[in-house]
C-alpha cells in the first residue's frame, strides 16, 4: 500500500465547534443523539429549535455529525441541510485533500469506534476524547481511492434509503385506504366488536430473566425500531428461561407487537416465518390467529384512533405506560366482511412489498458493513 499514507487523526479532520444559540423566533433543524438511530448510517427523525435554550454547535449540509457519548458510539450521520446540533455531538469537516464522504464512512467504521472507545473521557458518562483520539493514526488513501470507496458505499446506502422511502410511501397509502374507508365512510350501524372476541391480547414476561452470553434475544421497547427489531442491542437470555416466558407469551408470524412502557406505541408487525426470540413488557396482539384482522389492527393501531386511544389511557407518573386491560378493553368497528376482504387483498400486498423489501435492505446492509472495514484497510483496493 505505498500510495496510502499514515497519518493522526487530526491531520485528516477536526471538530468544527461553531457554537450557537438559537433565537426564539427562529426554526431551526435540531438533531440530539436521541435523532439518530442506532447501530444504522440513517437519520429517523429530525426536531426543531423551538424549545432548545442552550449553546448548542451550527453544522452545515455535508457535515459529518457523530455521538461522542459511549453509548451512541456509530450515530453516524451526514445532513443535507443546515440546523444545530447537541454539543455531544461533534461536527467534523475533511481537511484539503480528503473526500468528505470518505471521512464519513471512516468515522462510521468499527476501526475508529473501538478506537474511540478505548479512550477514557467525561465524568458523569463516558466520551470519546479528543485529546486521545487527535494523535491516533491511520492509513489513509489517496483522495481519488477515498472517492472510489466512498462511491461503492454510497451506492449501497442509495439503494438501502431508496427501499426505505419505499416502504414509507406503501404503509402511507394503506394507512390513506385505512382512514377513508374505515374512518371517513365508517357506517353508524356498524357493529362495535371487542379485540378480545377476535383473537388474544397479552404481553410479554415482567420477569428480568438473567442475561447470558449465547442464548436466544430478549426484545423490549427498546428494540422495535420503525417496521424493524434491533436485535444487534438485544441481550440473550436462555433456552429455559426462552420456553418458559413462551408459555404464555410467544410471538408467531402475522403478530402485532406494540411498546406498552417508556416510549409507548412503537408498531412492529412480525411477518417472518421463523421467530426465534421471547419479549419483555411488549404488548403482543394474536392476529395470527384470526389473520382477517391482521391488517385492520396494524393500521388501526397506527392511525388516529390508535395514538387517540393510547393518550387516553396512558397512566403512571415516573414512567408512562399502557395497561394490558387497556389493550384488552379496545373496540373496533366491524366493517362488512366484503369491505374488510377486499382491504386486506390490497393492504396485505402492500405489507407484503414491505416484507420483500426489508429483506433486501438486511441484505445489503451486511454487505454494506461486510465491505466497509476492507475497504478502509486496504484489504480490498478500487482504482
């Protein structure tokens, strides 16, 4: 690798701390570390600057954004648009002759978050150290091989963020159909039917079964993460402890799960054929055993009279939560049996699409995060 050069970290970038504070009649894009999803290259949601009083650091379209705080450690993230962000976040800008995008699949790389992680900083909570990491060094390309890589990954991610807006606009067309026909047209002599004469509705265990090394996955709240589990944070429990929470509470395939504590009414719709974990504090709706209502229930779980529903029965004081006889206790609307047919053919065909491409983007995830630590090694060279 004679064209690649070693150099410390602070030849290639440093934080920009442009700090800034908002104004009250200004609206600016904020982006904490609770904005940037975990374990992923992805932005899920962005705040705004209304209620934030505090300095906070000014970045631009293209800067790199990353979580110092330990445990957000690969909240990696590149704006297409200007706003303020946390001061745990640092904004890193590319020195002259180093490609922007390249840095940002640097920083996004296992390499430099275990080497971040091997720093000791802060106080109340573990951070990454500047001090440690500026004089750390690394092999770095020339800027047309940093341009190469970076188009290869970048490729990767277009087609990942593509599928993603994809499946945003199917479950927004299913959730159009949904309100129309079952909100908006809904008929006053519809027969009002209990969720619980359709099919069961529990829970997951309340138990804190005892972490193991290898085992089987524990998803909680937590882990559901947009029409998606996060299993990468999940920790294993076992077998024993696996079978006996599974007793009462086990998830099949056309299962809805719904977080019942903390953040509360995050949807999960579980369409694999093979379920292999056990859940905790996770409301479980049984649709699998009356699939007719499988649709129906996730979209109306994910419409206004499901966010309705919950604001309205959401109780505790330290933490919020949602009941199971709150669950149990939901009416719907039995629409015609032709109408709710003919629903389900089309909604079912767009969960479907969903399902085909949630695949792809695994897919190409791993092949993504297979790809990237050879590639910024060297291991695999572009020309």
């Amino acid at each position: 690798m004679s064209e690649w050069q070693e150099l410390t970290l602070s030849q290639i970038t440093e934080p920009v701390k442009n700090t800034y504070l908002p104004k009250s009649d200004e609206q600016l894009a904020y982006i904490g570390l609770e904005h940037i999803e975990q374990q992923t290259l992805r932005l899920t949601r962005v705040g705004t600057s209304s209620d934030v009083t505090s300095n906070k650091f000014k970045f631009e379209a293209n800067d790199v954004l990353f979580g110092k705080l330990r445990p957000y450690f690969r909240k990696v993230y590149k704006p297409k648009f200007s706003g303020i962000c946390s001061t745990d976040i640092w904004v890193f800008r590319a020195k002259k002759g180093f490609a922007q995008n390249y840095l940002f699949y640097f920083l996004a790389s296992w390499d430099f978050v275990d080497t971040a992680n091997s720093g000791e900083g802060g106080t109340r909570m573990p951070r990454a150290d500047w001090n440690f990491l500026k004089t750390t060094s690394w092999l770095v390309p020339r800027e047309e091989e940093q341009k190469a890589i970076a188009s290869v990954l970048s490729s990767l991610d277009d087609k990942i963020d593509l599928l993603h807006r994809q499946n945003t606009t199917l479950e927004r067309m299913a959730e159009t159909l949904f309100r129309q026909w079952f909100v908006e047209e809904a008929q006053e002599d519809w027969e009002e039917v209990k969720i619980t004469k359709l099919f069961d509705v529990r829970d997951g265990t309340h138990d804190s079964p005892k972490q193991k090394t290898i085992g089987k996955p524990l998803i909680t709240s937590k882990h559901i993460i947009g029409n998606r589990l996060d299993f990468e944070s999940a920790y294993f429990i076992s077998d024993e402890d696996f079978d006996k929470i599974n007793q009462r509470s086990k998830v099949d395939k056309n299962d809805i799960l719904i977080s019942m504590i903390g953040t509360i009414g995050l949807i999960y719709l579980e369409q694999s054929d093979t379920v292999n974990y056990a859940i905790k504090n996770v409301g479980l709706f049984k649709t699998s055993q009356n699939t007719n209502w499988m649709a129906y229930t996730y979209f109306w779980l994910r419409s206004n009279l499901g966010k309705q529903f919950l604001d309205e029965h959401i109780s505790g004081s330290t933490q919020e939560y949602v009941s199971l006889g709150s669950f149990r206790s939901i009416l719907f609307k039995k629409p015609p049996i032709e109408k709710l047919e003919e629903f389900n053919k089309i909604a079912n065909g767009y969960l479907h699409k969903i399902k085909n491409n949630i695949a792809q983007i695994k897919t190409l995830e791993k092949l993504r995060d297979n790809l990237l630590p050879k590639l910024m090694s060297g291991e695999i060279r572009l020309d």
